[in-house]
C-alpha cells in the first residue's frame, strides 16, 4: 500500500516495478535489504513480508528475508539484509503475505550485485 513505491535506479531494468519481481543478469553474490512499514499499529493480526528467491534451474524456492509486525505492534519500521548467492536467471520477489505494509519516504527494498 502506499504510494511510494517508485523505483530510484533499474540498471538494466532487472526489476519489475509492476510485480516486485528481480531477475539476476549474472551469476554471483547480490546484497539485498529491505526495510518496511506497518500500514497499522492497531491490527488484530499480523503484518509480513517474504523475499523468496526462486531458483531458474529447477524452480525451488527458498525465503531470503522475512519481516514481521505482531498484533498491535508499537514498533512502525523494520528492516532486513542479507547476501544471497545466486545464478544467472534467479529471481527475488517481494512479496506481501500477510496484513498490509506500506511505503514512506524511509522506506525501501534495494538488490545490489557484489561480485
């Protein structure tokens, strides 16, 4: 939700603003962060996102970063990172999967090739 979700910088346009869906140009390692917010701090359930990778040989999946607000959260921003090994054709897609997170200006999801 929200209406910052806009895209800074896509060399290449490996990443579909419409779908959330990143596509690995080149094998490698990626740096991937992310930081969110709750849409409320009043909900009855949870709020979370998942940043799966899938792999383009086979197709499995695998959760990269999970961010989770409880019930009634005090807390209103948070945030992951991690390094992930990937092949040419891996995909990372941000994905909602439960409640409603929403972006503001201190809000973002960024995928980085490190080498």
């Amino acid at each position: 939700t929200g209406s910052n979700w806009t895209v800074d910088l896509n060399q290449g346009s490996y990443l579909n603003n419409s779908t959330g869906l990143f596509t690995a140009p080149v094998a490698g390692l990626y740096q991937v962060n992310v930081v969110v917010r709750t849409s409320s701090n009043s909900n009855s359930g949870i709020n979370q996102i998942i940043i799966r990778k899938t792999a383009a040989s086979g197709g499995a999946v695998t959760t990269q970063i999970m961010v989770e607000f409880g019930v009634n959260t005090s807390m209103n921003h948070a945030g992951g990172s991690t390094i992930v090994k990937m092949a040419a054709g891996d995909t990372l897609k941000f994905d909602v999967t439960a409640g409603s997170i929403s972006f503001d200006g201190n809000d973002s999801w960024s995928v980085a090739y490190l080498g």
